[in-house]
C-alpha cells in the first residue's frame, strides 16, 4: 500500500515537470522554430520551403541529438546551425519535449 502512494506520487511530480517542460518548450517553439517549422511542428505555414522538415511527433532523443550537432557544428546548416547557437542546452530539451509530446495518428494505405 505505501509502495503504491510513493509510485503514484512520483508519477504525478514527473508528469508535472513534463508538462512545464513542454510549456517552456512551447514558448521557444512559437518565439523561434514557428517560422519555418510551424508551432505544431508541421512546416506548411505560408513561406516554408520542402527542405524545411516536419518536427511533430519526432522523438525527443533524437530531436536533442540533432540540435546538440547543430550547436556544436558536427552538423552545419546556414539556418540551423546559427537557431541552435542561441539556445541553451536545457531550451534544447524543452522544445525537443514540446515536438515529441504532440500526438499524430497514422493512417496506413490499404
Ligand atoms: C529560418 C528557418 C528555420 C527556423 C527558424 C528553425 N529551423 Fe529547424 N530547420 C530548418 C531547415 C531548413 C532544416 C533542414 C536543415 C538541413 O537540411 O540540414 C531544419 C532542421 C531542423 C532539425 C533537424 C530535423 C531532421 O530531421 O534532421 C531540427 C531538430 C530543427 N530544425 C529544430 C528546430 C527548432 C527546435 C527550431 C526553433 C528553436 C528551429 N528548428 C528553427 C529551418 C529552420
């Protein structure tokens, strides 16, 4: 019984920092990234070009490896690599968990 009170409330505090991470995430996405990659992730907002790539749903390691590289110039774009120069390792983290925490359906092809 004591086992379960401690499991829920450690699921609750974690549940909790997610969605502030997600919602300072949010914040970098709409002041930064909505430009080209949409608020939602979907980059189909008037002005983005193909070469600009969906984020929605991405996974979050992968979403934090990518601008690590873009910050540390393992990969360099002309765009990317200068977004990825003004944020922090932990803005890093935050918009990573706010693109991976948007749910999408997939529809296969029959
Ligand atoms: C000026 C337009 C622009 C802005 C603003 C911008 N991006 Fe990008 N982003 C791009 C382009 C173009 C690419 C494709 C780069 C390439 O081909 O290497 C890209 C690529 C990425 C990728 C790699 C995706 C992949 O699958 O390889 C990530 C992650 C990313 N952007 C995140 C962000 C985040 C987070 C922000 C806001 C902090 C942001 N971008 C702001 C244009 C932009």
């Amino acid at each position: 019984m004591k086992f379960k009170i401690i499991f829920i409330l450690v699921f609750f505090i974690s549940n909790t920092c997610n969605a502030e991470e997600a919602n300072k995430g949010r914040e970098i996405a709409e002041n930064i990234c909505s430009v080209c990659h949409g608020v939602n992730g979907q980059a189909n907002t008037a002005g983005n070009s193909v070469l600009v790539p969906h984020l929605t749903a991405q996974n979050e390691q992968y979403l934090i490896e990518k601008l690590k590289h873009y910050k540390d110039k393992t990969l360099e774009h002309h765009q990317m690599s200068l977004i990825a120069d003004m944020l922090s390792l932990e803005d890093i983290k935050n918009v990573a968990k706010w693109y991976s925490s948007i749910k999408i359906t997939v529809q296969e092809i029959e």
